[in-house]
C-alpha cells in the first residue's frame, strides 16, 4: 500500500485492490487534511481501469483522486 501524499491541501492515499488473476482495481481515498470536517472519500476505479499490477492501478488511483479534488475545491 502506497503512502499518504498531500495534493491541494487534501491527504491522498492509493490503496488498490487486489483481483483473482494477479489482477488489480484502482482505488484510492481522500481527505481535506487541514480544518476540513468532510468525510474521507473513496474513488473507486472502473472496470476497463483494470491493470495487471498494483503499481499501475496505484497511479491510476493517484489521477482518479487528484481529479477529484481539482473538480470539488
């Protein structure tokens, strides 16, 4: 599991998970880690964002989250 990283004053975290077939699903969580009282959001990924290692579900995990916190500031 990847470390937290801080993107636009939110704590991000990819934690993707694994499938049968050495396969991986992106997902990642966010939160507002300075004075915000949201809840932790979980991004999941979708189906066709199936990779074949947690690496690269990990980085796709990373975009979904960065894109969200760009489109929810």
């Amino acid at each position: 599991m990847a470390e937290w990283v801080t993107y636009k004053n939110h704590k991000i975290k990819a934690c993707s998970q694994h499938l049968e077939d050495d396969r991986w699903s992106p997902k990642a969580l966010a939160w507002l880690s300075e004075g915000g009282r949201a809840p932790m959001k979980t991004l999941q990924g979708e189906s066709h964002e199936i990779r074949d290692t947690e690496k690269k579900a990990n980085e796709i995990a990373l975009g979904k989250a960065k894109k969200w916190v760009d489109q929810h500031q």
